[in-house]
C-alpha cells in the first residue's frame, strides 16, 4: 500500500492518464513574450533591492538566462533575479 492506500500505485497513474486522454484534458503553459518575461524580471530585482540602472542593465543577462534554459517563464525569471541580486 502507498500512502493513498493503492494496492498498485503503477495501476492508478494509468487509470489517470487513460481518463485525461478520453476526455482530453490538457493544461497547457505558453512562454511568455519577450517584454512581458523582461518586466516580471524588473519586478522581482527592484524587490530584491536593485536600482532602476541594474535593472536596465540586466536585460541582455536575463534574455541569455532564459535561452539557456529553454524558457520565458515566470519561475526563470524569478531564478535569474535572485542569481543576478546575489552577484551584486
């Protein structure tokens, strides 16, 4: 037994994934454009204390961040703010 009380935990995530299947059930989240993913990092450096000039100049470092990571999302553009912050 798990800790739902599955006998087969294995057989419970296929009788979900058969069920959001019959019913197509799907959540999808789209990156962000690239101005928006620019302002939720502003956003969270001025929280974290950085000035208006840091900010501006963290645009490009911010773009790379993202590249890397494959993603303009908010979670990245919380994790490079509080990479950049630290670094200054």
């Amino acid at each position: 037994h798990d800790e739902d009380g599955d006998l087969h935990p294995g057989e419970t995530v296929e009788e979900k994934i058969s069920l959001s299947e019959r019913f197509g059930l799907w959540v999808s989240f789209y990156p962000f454009r690239q101005d928006d993913y620019l302002g939720i990092v502003a956003h969270w450096l001025r929280q974290l204390g950085c000035s208006d000039e840091q900010i501006a100049q963290a645009h490009d470092d911010a773009l790379r961040w993202a590249l890397q990571r494959g993603s303009r999302s908010g979670r990245v553009a919380w994790q490079f703010a509080k990479d950049f912050a630290g670094k200054k």
